[in-house]
C-alpha cells in the first residue's frame, strides 16, 4: 500500500512530457480562436458587401427616368443578388416602395416636410420579392422617423434588402448545454441576417409607378 502512494506521488510529481502536453491543448485553443475571429471577420465582409449592393440598386433607382414596377423591381433583385453573391433563392429578398409628400405646398409646417417631428408621408407602391410583405400605409408610418425631409409633393424610393449569412463553419449552431439547461454559444449562427434601408430621391423627375412594367 505504501509502495503505491509512493508511486503515485511520484508519477503526480513527474514532469517529463508535460510540454507537448500543454502545446496541444494550447494549439487548440488557439484554433478555436482563429476559426471564431475568421468566422466574424468574414460576417462583417459580408454586411460591408450587402450594404454596398443595396447602395448600388438605390444608385440604379435614383437614376430611373421612366415608369417602372414590379418587373423592374425583381431586375434589380437579380443585381443585388449578383452583387450580393447568394447561393439560394431563399437567402435573399428586396421590397422597394414609393412614397410621396403629400403636404400642402402652401403650408410651412405640413407634416412631411420637417417641422413637424411626427411628420407623414403617402404611400404610392410598394413591391416585395420572396417572403417579404409589401409595405402598407400603417407601416411605413411607424418607419416615419427613417424618412429623411421632403419637399412638398416630393417623391422618393425606399430600398430594402435582406441576407441570410450562412457562417463559414457553422460553429455557432452547436449550442453549450448541461443538464437540459442552455449555458451558450461560441460563434455565429445561420439565423443572422443582414439588413439594409436606404431611402432615395429621385435624380431627375418623379417616380412613376407603373404596375404593368
């Protein structure tokens, strides 16, 4: 009995071995961290890059000189798509809507062109692509505090778009449980998405909605 304490004594004393030992459990955590700051790196490319494509889109919309509709908007849903680079039909959708002031032009404190902090704008169109609802008039004005300052019977286009980020190594989606209690995650899961709303004027005329284009 006493030659086994002191052997096992002497093997908790014992240090050979123990770097290489170390160095793994080392190395691991070290590539935990690398793929996890890879993993969020590549997130915020991915929003830079989805936000840049909806600026583009709005770019093109702005520019439009004639009457468009919900064709033209599911055009410019396979430029964001291209931009955006998604890799399924599901992983992205746009809703592209025109508003207009409807203020009085006679009337400086209408409630559309800034004096007025709960400032109202008339809803024209609206066209979604995929999932997404069109925008109805309750909607857009719970979104009133989005609306930049518009002139008196000023149009303007609201462009929205959303990704769903598939992450590269889907580690988030593991979730950390103990005893059917949930204790945390480590990295990004597949239900982010990236979200982008970006109002636009128009560069030359009015919008003109045309239901048929």
């Amino acid at each position: 009995m006493a030659l086994s304490r002191f052997r096992f004594r002497r093997f908790g004393k014992e240090e050979h071995g123990s770097i290489p030992i170390e160095g793994v459990m080392g190395f691991l955590l070290l590539a935990g961290w690398l793929v996890l700051a890879f993993e969020i790196y590549d997130a915020f490319r991915m929003r830079a890059k989805v936000t840049r494509a909806t600026s583009t889109v709005a770019d093109i919309i702005s520019r439009e000189r004639d009457p468009f509709g919900p064709a033209y908007v599911m055009g410019m849903k396979k430029i964001f798509d291209y931009l955006a680079k998604k890799s399924d039909d599901e992983q992205t959708w746009m809703r592209v809507t025109i508003i207009r002031c409807w203020a009085d032009p006679f009337a400086p404190d209408a409630p559309c062109n800034g004096a007025d902090p709960n400032r109202k704008v008339t809803l024209v169109a609206s066209d979604a692509t995929n999932i997404a609802d069109v925008f109805t008039q309750a909607a857009l004005d719970a979104e009133a505090d989005r609306i930049p300052v518009l002139a008196p019977g000023d149009t303007a286009a609201i462009v929205e778009t959303s990704y769903s980020y598939h992450p590269l190594f889907g580690i988030g989606d593991k979730w950390v449980y103990h005893e059917g209690d949930h204790l945390g995650q480590i990295g990004l899961s597949k239900g982010l998405r990236f979200s982008s709303f970006i109002v636009t004027r128009p560069r030359g005329n009015r919008f003109v909605w045309d239901p048929t284009k």
